[in-house]
C-alpha cells in the first residue's frame, strides 16, 4: 500500500497561511510553537508565511505586526453588503473565496491552518490548500452514524448530554462542516459543574459552558493544534488511496489520540 505525506520535508519547510476571524489565539500558539521548535532544532518543520482574516475588526494586524506577518484582510460582511445579498449566498462565496485564493497566491502555501475562522469555506477554498481545523470536542464520538458535537455549541451540547470529559480535535477541512477526515484527538480534561447546576437557567449555562471552553482551549486545542501541524511538517501524517489518514505509516481512521 502507497502512503503519500501531507509534506514531505525534503521540500524544505511547510509553508501555513493562518485563516482568522477574531482574536487568533489559536494562531498565536502556532507561532509560538514554530518558535520552540526554532530554538530546539535550529529551524522549525513549518513556517507560518502570511495570515488572511475575513474581519476587518480581528485581530489579524496587531497579530502581524508583532511577528512581522504579511496580512490580508479582506471584509466578509463588507463584501456581501456591496453586492445586497446574505451571507448564506454559497455561490457568492465561491466567488469570494476564489478571489482570497489569487490574494494568498503569492505565498506559495501548501496548508491553511483554521485558527477561528468563522466563515464557512466554499470547495473553492478547501481544494486550494490542505485545510486544516481545530474543533472543541471529541469528533470521535458518534451518534446513529454521525458525529455527535459538531457546531458552534459544541461544549454546551457536550455538556447537556451529560459527557464527562472533553477534548479538541483536528481535521482537514473538507465540504461537511466539521465533518472532514481526523487528525488528532487531544487528551480528555474533565467536564467541571457545580453540583446544583440546572441546564434549565439558559444564562448559568452559557457561563459554565465559557468556563469549561476556556479551559479546553489551554488543554485541548492550544496543544492539539501545534501539534498537529508539526507532525504534518515533519511528513508524518499522510493518507493512502483509499483516503484514510495515516500516522508513521499506521492507519488511524479515528484520529491520533494524543
């Protein structure tokens, strides 16, 4: 069986382009990654070469210029708004995205790291590079054949289904959302809950729901993330004709657990 590298690190590093939309805090780890490995190999596996933000109000500058980062903004809303039609226009989409695509041409990219990207990405996009997104849950967990805490909620579902842990996961962006192939699993953190939680009092809900998500992020995505794009980097991640994702040459259908 043929296994074919994501990257194979005798072209040289792994060049990201880093999608954002607010804050970029999972970026940020990604940076600060790529500057531990520098500093213990010498040179890190990736480079994160240029950051995109579909939000003018992001983070994206500020973030660019403490890393000395290329930045392109280009506003979703504002671009919907010009032409008077909604967000929910897929076919508006292509066109924007095809149009980012000839924007982040120059960087010569092979990944794109989804690091709080909110808007939904067109086939256009997600076939330009090798997408890749950090969810806060176990996309492990199946339900009647499908993944059980997908969406926006997916803490707060996590926790009215009465789940104990949580975790993040990794996955290539493909046309489903948060429906792509796994990459990693972080380790599970415990879910926290006050003993005389009521999932009826919608506000205490959100507040514990932010609670336990700010912790995921430490533990889970914010060691998941960097992780993962440095095992891509290093060629160890890769897939054989079948799709199915591979690490050091073992299929792993269900994603790395870390």
């Amino acid at each position: 069986m043929t296994i074919w590298p994501f990257h194979d690190p005798q072209d040289g590093q792994l060049r990201v382009v880093g999608l954002m939309s607010g804050s970029g805090t999972n970026l940020l780890k990604l940076l600060e990654h790529q500057g531990a490995l520098e500093r213990e190999r010498g040179e890190s596996p990736y480079s994160i070469v240029a950051l995109f933000s579909d939000n003018a109000d992001s983070r994206a500058v500020h973030i660019g210029r403490k890393y000395d980062l290329p930045v392109v903004i280009r506003d979703i809303g504002a671009y919907y708004a010009r032409r008077g039609r909604p967000r929910s226009d897929m076919k508006l989409r292509e066109r924007y995205d095809v149009e980012t695509i000839k924007a982040l041409a120059f960087f010569e990219a092979k990944v794109a790291a989804y690091g709080g990207y909110m808007s939904i990405a067109s086939e256009k996009l997600t076939s330009a590079f090798v997408g890749v997104n950090v969810h806060p849950a176990d996309l492990g967990i199946v339900e009647n054949g499908r993944r059980k805490f997908t969406g926006d909620h997916a803490v707060r579902d996590a926790i009215l289904a009465g789940e104990t842990t949580l975790a993040s996961t990794t996955h290539i962006i493909e046309p489903v959302v948060d429906g792509g192939r796994l990459l990693a699993i972080s380790r599970p953190i415990p879910v926290q809950v006050p003993d005389d939680f009521d999932p009826s009092d919608k506000k205490r809900l959100d507040e514990i729901s932010d609670a336990n998500q700010e912790r995921l992020k430490e533990e889970g995505d914010w060691v998941v993330f960097p992780r993962t794009i440095e095992y891509l980097a290093d060629g160890r991640l890769g897939y054989d004709e079948n799709g199915v994702i591979h690490f050091d040459g073992e299929p792993i259908p269900d994603g790395l657990r870390l």
